[in-house]
C-alpha cells in the first residue's frame, strides 16, 4: 500500500495489492500511550505536561511521525493528537484501559463498512490491521472509528462530535431509500442482540436458533463483515441449547475461521 492526499479526506493509504480476507495489511508497535485512569486522576497541567515531556523523549523521527498526524479538537498540540487518532487498549486481566497512538494505522480513514479491522494483542504490544473482505489494488484502506452498528443519524452525530467531519461514505451517502433500509436493519440487529446475548432461564424459553440465524443474514446483508465472528458464535450457543450438535460445530467452526481472520 502508498499513502495518497484524497479530495476532501486528507492523506489516506491505498492498496497496491490483492488481499484476501484475513490477511495482515499491516502490523506495528505504538509509538505512545497512555493509562486512561492515571491520567484522569490528574489534574489537567499535571496531565499535559507528562503527555509532553513523554513524546519530547522520542527520536526525532517518531516525534516527527506524532505530530504530524490530524489534530481536531485544538488546544494543546499534544493531547490534540492522542485524542484524534488514540485507539483504544486493554491490558490482562484487569482491564485496565490505556489509549495507544499507532502513526501507521492512524492513516487508514473511516468508513462505516470498512474493508479491515484493527487488533492489539497486549501480551506482544502488537497493533494488526487485518482484511475483513477481498480488497483490490487500488482500493482505499479503510477502518470502522466507531460502532457499525449504530443507525445513520447516530453515526454521523458521533463522528461529528468526535473528529468533526460529515462522513461521506458509501452508506452513507446513499440515496435516503437505501439509507433507510439500511436503518430498519440495524434496528433489528439491535433488537436481535439484546435477546440472544440474554442468557437467563427466562430467556432459554423464548430464544430459538433461527433468531440466531436471522441475525447472521443481517450481519451479511449489512457488510458488518467485522463482525461476523460474535454473529456466528452466538448461533453456535443456541444451536448447543436447543441441542442440535452438528450445527453447533458448523457455526463455531465458522466463529473460530473469522477470529482467527482478524
């Protein structure tokens, strides 16, 4: 892949490859990061200024790859940074939440039905951007800033708010007919998940597998490609409740081959 000034959607990076759904796109270490909790314990000079005096103890070249990278929020320069192009972490066990700035992966843009998926392994300190599709050369490289899942209107007020661009991408710049179908979908995936990801006694009596089932044609018929490995595994889980064996295997088969994609 080559990174590219694209109209209206500063630098991107394009494929010059054919990738394979699953393949690693990319893979890199962060080049900074931080532990949420200790730094919202501090007060906010406290907090800016070890955020500065830890990228001033980088080489040259890495400060150089942090700052010029998209601020949106304004303020200090730093922070700015980390709060645009920060991913999210977790760390073992304890959860502990860190956000972590990644220069290589920072340049992929957002799409609402993105061709890859990020992953950080905390055990190596590895960010991995996979392949959730074929992707063609030629092809921007794209990731998800945000829940997929989220209707039109709640994408497009969250992207807004947090790094303030209209996002003008394939879905959501459809035709308004296209858009709304697309609407009345997700809200049948939400109203799916909060079922089959229920597991009461009360609700073993009213879940059956084909809401599993129904679940994973929306999933495909959305392009929530990300995400098929949940829609998959939650099939395998009420396959096994309602007893049925073989299908049980084929969806975990299925959850396994898609986690182990990205």
């Amino acid at each position: 892949f080559f990174e590219k000034v694209l109209p209206g959607r500063g630098k991107g990076l394009i494929s010059n490859h054919t990738f394979r759904k699953g393949d690693l796109i990319l893979t890199s270490t962060p080049l900074f990061m931080v532990q949420e909790r200790a730094m919202s314990d501090m007060s906010k000079a406290d907090r800016l200024l070890l955020q500065q005096l830890s990228i001033s103890a980088l080489p040259t070249r890495s400060r150089e790859l942090f700052y010029n990278l998209a601020a949106h929020f304004g303020g200090d320069k730093t922070e700015d940074v980390l709060l645009t192009n920060g991913f999210s972490a977790t760390f073992s066990d304890s959860r502990e939440g860190f956000g972590i700035v990644v220069p290589e992966a920072a340049r992929l843009n957002h799409d609402c039905r993105p061709n890859a998926r990020f992953a950080f392994d905390p055990r190596t300190l590895v960010h991995k951007v996979h392949a959730t599709r074929a992707i063609e050369p030629g092809e921007e490289l794209t990731l998800s800033y945000i829940d997929e899942k989220q209707i039109y209107s709640a994408r497009q007020q969250h992207i807004k708010a947090h790094w303030g661009f209209d996002c003008g991408c394939k879905l959501c710049s459809a035709p308004e007919q296209i858009r709304n179908a697309s609407d009345t979908r997700l809200r049948r995936i939400v109203a799916l998940r909060k079922s089959l990801f229920l597991f009461t006694v009360e609700n073993y009596r009213k879940v059956t597998p084909d809401m599993a089932l129904e679940l994973v044609s929306l999933y495909e018929e959305e392009g929530l490609n990300g995400a098929l490995a949940e829609a998959y595994m939650v099939t395998s889980l009420w396959h096994c409740v309602s007893g049925n064996i073989r299908q049980t295997r084929k969806w975990a088969s299925l959850a396994i081959e898609n986690v182990s994609d990205v």
